[in-house]
C-alpha cells in the first residue's frame, strides 16, 4: 500500500471512530432524559370500565400510586372526561372539583404530586364504556 492511501485510510478511520464517540454521548443523553416517563408509562396497566356506572375500579380493590410515578396519569382508548377520587386513611372519599378531558390514545395527567401509596379510583364523566391504561 502506498504512503498516500496509508494516511487517507488512517485519517478516514480516525474521523469514523471520531463521529461514532461524538455521537455516543448525545444518545446516552437522549436516553437519559427519558427514564421518568418510560420508568412510569412502562408500569402501566390496562383498565375496562363497563358502562352503568361512572367509576373505575367500582367497589375496590382500589387503585394505589406507586413509586414509578409522581402524578396519576390516563391514556383513554376513547377520549373521556376524567376526575381522580381519593380514599384518605381516616375514611370516606372525595373527588377532584373537576373533570380533565383526556383524548384518545394520549397520556394526560390528572392528578400531580401524588403521595406513593395513596389509594384512588377515576371518576369518568359519563356512563358509557371506557377502557385504556393507567400509571401512577
């Protein structure tokens, strides 16, 4: 080989492996930003309101917030209207003042700052069948 291509070849290899390690870090990074949001969505779990009532789940087993997440998020499969209910420890309940409204097949948050451990249940704004998932 002769001393032209030795060198061209070196310097291309440098500038390859260069631009690989440049981009390393900002993948990492991308990566990174993404933990809470993935950590959380990614403890979601599936919920099938049936329709004749307003709540979800009726009744209990109540809903608990978890550690994975800091608000109690929805991804409705139908957009709805949606309320949080809680269930403090000294008894009874109560609900949001206000209903959210969350489109289909999007993550809304609707309540933020939830305590880890707290038990809920989703007040839906109308009667009819809902299903999607949920994460807090």
């Amino acid at each position: 080989m002769s001393i032209g291509k030795a060198v061209t070849a070196s310097l291309f290899s440098a500038l390859l492996l260069g631009g690989v390690l440049a981009a390393a870090p900002a993948a990492q990074a991308q990566t990174s930003g993404e933990t809470g949001p993935l950590s959380c969505y990614g403890s979601a779990k599936s919920y099938s309101k049936p329709a004749g009532n307003r709540w979800y789940p009726q009744g209990g087993p109540y809903l608990t917030a978890t550690t994975n997440c800091a608000d109690i998020n929805i991804k409705p499969n139908t957009t709805t209207s949606i309320a949080v209910c809680w269930l403090p420890s000294s008894g009874g309940s109560y609900c949001q003042g206000s209903y959210k409204t969350a489109p289909a097949g999007q993550w809304t948050v609707v309540a933020t700052d939830v305590r880890d451990g707290t038990h809920f249940y989703f007040d839906f704004g109308s009667t009819a069948a809902n299903s999607g998932v949920w994460a807090a």
